[in-house]
C-alpha cells in the first residue's frame, strides 16, 4: 500500500537519489526558473516497510500550488498518482485555486498521466527548454522517442475559480491609472492592445490625469481606488523611469492583481488588497509585445500582460519570482503627533483643489471644534457644509485621511500648498 506524508530528514538520501537519477541533480530549469529542489516543500511516497517510492516538490503562492518536480521510483507502481493527489489535498488545504505543472513537448507519459487525472493543457510556451538549455547545459537535446525537445507546456487543475477572473466565469476586468493625459492617443494605444488579446474584457479607465512623473499621487489614487473595483487586474502606470533598469513587475494580491513598474506606485494598492502573496519580473518575450519601445512600457508590456492575466494566464508564467521584500516602496509621509494637534505631510491635492493630508483621521478625535490649519482659523467639521461659504473646514475624507477644504472655494490655494508640504493642524491656544 502506497502512503504520503511530509519528507523527513532520514529521507534525504533517497530523494537526493532520485533527483540525481530524473534531473541529474537537485536543480531543475522551469519556466525560466531555476529552481534547487532542495529548500522546496517535499512530499514523499511510501510503501509499507517505508521504503521510499517517489518524491514531489512544490511551492505555494498567490499563484496557486506548482508541482516542480514529481518524480517516482518506477512506472505504474500508484505513486505518482498519491503524490498528486496528496499535493491537491495540501493545495485545498491552503486555499489555493488550482494545481499546475510544466513538462516538457516530449513526455508523453507524463501527459497521458496528468490529463487522466484531471489536468488540463493551458499554455504552451515554445523555445522554452532551449532556453532553459542555456543556464542548464546538460539538458538533453533530444526526449523521449527521439522527440526534439523544444517547448514548455503547462497543466492545470482548477480547484476554485481563479481569483484574477471577475464573477467566475464571467468577463475579466481590467482597470488603468496613468498620467498619460487625454490629448494624445496613449491611452487608446493600451486599450487597442488589450482589445486585441482579450476582446471579452471590459476595461475602468481610474485616471489617465495623474500629474506627469508623480509617482506619490498615482500610488495614493490606486490604493484608494481599487478596493471598490471589481476583483480584476489592475494596470498603473507612472514611470519616469521607464526604459532604465527599473523592473517591469506583476503582483498578486488576495483582491486582485496588479502591473507596473517597480518604482513604488504598486505596493499601497497591493496592501488594500490584502497584500503580496507573489510577486514576478515580466521578462517573458512571449507576453510583450513583438517590439518593445524603450518610451511606451504601458503599450508595450503592461496592457500585453494585463490582458494575458485577465484571461487567466498563470503569474508564474510572466517571468521569475520576485522577493516581495525587494520591491521599490516610497519614503513613509510625514505625521508628528503634538500634544494640541499633529504636523503631516500633504499627499495628495484633488481636483476641487481639497488638501489630503497624511494623517489617519482618528488624529481628529478630541481636537476643538475650531482649529488651526497651518496658521488659519478652520472649523472641524464632518462634510464642506459644516463651515460658512469660503470657510476652512478640517474633517475625515472618503479615504479615512484627515483633509482640508473651502466651502466654495479651494483649500490648495488658500493653504498656499502642494503635495510634500507639512501642515500643522492644531487647537487654539
């Protein structure tokens, strides 16, 4: 009888000689990937006398469960089959939403088997092994059937609708925040793009207004929006850094994706939506575009990939692995508490000319029905209608951030601010 359960330290030698005898190693090339087999999650395969019978290995993300490895000590003998299935129960487990793989055009063996236990091909990546044969020289050139071996393909199991879909089955969303403005045709550019690779999906245009290069507001427009769009994915781009070094990254989050560049405009966004749980470089040429402008990431690479995500196109699949850690965040704004107010920085100023400030808007609580707003007499209200026309009013905005605004008028003008000033909100002494 075959069982499963977790590798164990006197375990290591069999496994290790079983990656020696698949992979000639502990070291596989996958997607781009190069994996060691080593620090991966390990599930072994016993018989009765605890002889081991074959290994998996796997890693969990936002992604879902990916099985890297799975290899058994001879055909036929149940398994591989009880790896499998031991490695779809630890994936219900979790809460991912499907299993998948990638194997090579030559395994034929290997697709009889997965496919009759309920994966199905999505992807085929073509050139792939080649590749992988660049970093892993001893990669044969030809497989199984003296097949050449060429070409990634990817399987899959769903186990629940995928959390990038809007509404199951229904059509994907994709929304867009730019500073691309509206008089030239950047944004039609975008929305061309993702017509032409997902026609089904329905695009929310956020803003194409973000003033140019201001990495702060397009990070706080995104991270104020998205949790009220439908679960989707979610393209920002602000890059003043476009065509540098700067990484091109997709993220995953428990609400949704996002894409863009590495530069700090993503991660806010990224924990209103719960936070990262996996995160990718967009390297892979097959999702961008045949040509890629060194000026025009969001036609080029961002709609491309965003439109392959919304029709449910595996993260892992948009390039290799990033440390969320490593992600590029902006510096923290400035909040100082004082004992008759607090001192924050503007973040944001909106259309109607209201001042956003940095604040959490419980700093309000306590504070005198008059105050003073960087010098000037302003009542603490709860909406614009609580001061006299042309009055100052402080109060908790829409974001849950404490605000200045004129009733009638325009608190930026007033204030004489703009976003990265301090305001000192205080109560009369």
């Amino acid at each position: 009888m075959v069982s499963v359960r977790r590798a164990e330290p006197g375990d290591r030698a069999a496994v290790e000689a079983l990656r020696e005898r698949e992979w000639g190693g502990p070291y596989v090339v996958v997607h781009d990937t190069r994996y060691d087999l080593r620090t991966l999650p390990t599930l072994v395969a016993v018989d009765d006398a605890g002889a081991i019978l074959g290994a998996l290995d796997y890693r969990l993300n936002g992604d879902g469960l990916e099985v890297v490895s799975l290899v058994a000590a001879a055909p036929g003998g149940g398994a591989g089959g009880a790896l499998l299935d031991a490695a779809v129960e630890t994936a219900r487990a979790r809460g991912a939403h499907r299993v998948w793989l990638v194997t090579t055009n030559d395994n034929l063996r290997a697709l009889r088997f997965y496919q009759r236990r309920g994966l199905r091909l999505v992807d085929v990546d073509a050139g792939a092994v080649d590749r992988a044969r660049l970093r892993k020289p001893q990669i044969p050139v030809t497989g199984e059937e003296s097949i050449p071996l060429h070409d990634e393909l990817t399987l899959e199991r769903r186990l629940t609708p995928a959390p990038e879909r809007a509404g199951g089955d229904g059509p994907a969303w994709i929304s867009l925040t730019t500073d691309y403005g509206l008089a030239d045709g950047f944004v039609a550019a975008c929305h061309g793009v993702i017509a032409r690779l997902a026609p089904a999906a329905r695009v929310i245009d956020v803003t194409h207004l973000v003033p140019p290069a201001d990495v702060r507001r397009g990070a706080a427009v995104l991270a104020q929006t998205v949790p009220y769009l439908p679960v989707g994915v979610h393209v920002a781009v602000v890059d003043p850094g476009v065509g540098t070094v700067r990484r091109g990254i997709a993220l995953a989050t428990p609400g949704g994706l996002l894409v863009g560049p590495d530069n700090g405009l993503l991660p806010d966004a990224a924990e209103a939506l719960g936070g990262v749980t996996a995160a990718v470089e967009l390297t892979n040429p097959r999702w961008l575009a045949p040509e890629v402008s060194r000026t025009f990431h969001g036609r080029d690479v961002f709609a491309p990939v965003a439109a392959r995500l919304a029709l449910g196109a595996p993260l892992a699949d948009a390039g290799p692995a990033v440390d969320p850690a490593t992600l590029v965040r902006l510096p923290e704004p400035v909040v100082r508490p004082a004992p008759d107010g607090f001192t924050a920085e503007v973040l944001t100023v909106d259309h109607f000319g209201n001042v956003q400030l940095a604040a959490p808007g419980d700093l309000l609580a306590g504070l005198p029905a008059r105050l003073l707003v960087a010098g000037r007499p302003a009542a603490h209200g709860r909406t614009f209608g609580d001061a006299a026309a042309g009055e100052l009013v402080v109060y908790v905005d829409s974001a849950g951030l404490v605000a200045a605004a004129v009733n009638g008028g325009r608190a930026a003008d007033v204030l004489a601010v703009g976003p990265g000033d301090p305001v000192a909100v205080t109560a009369p002494s």
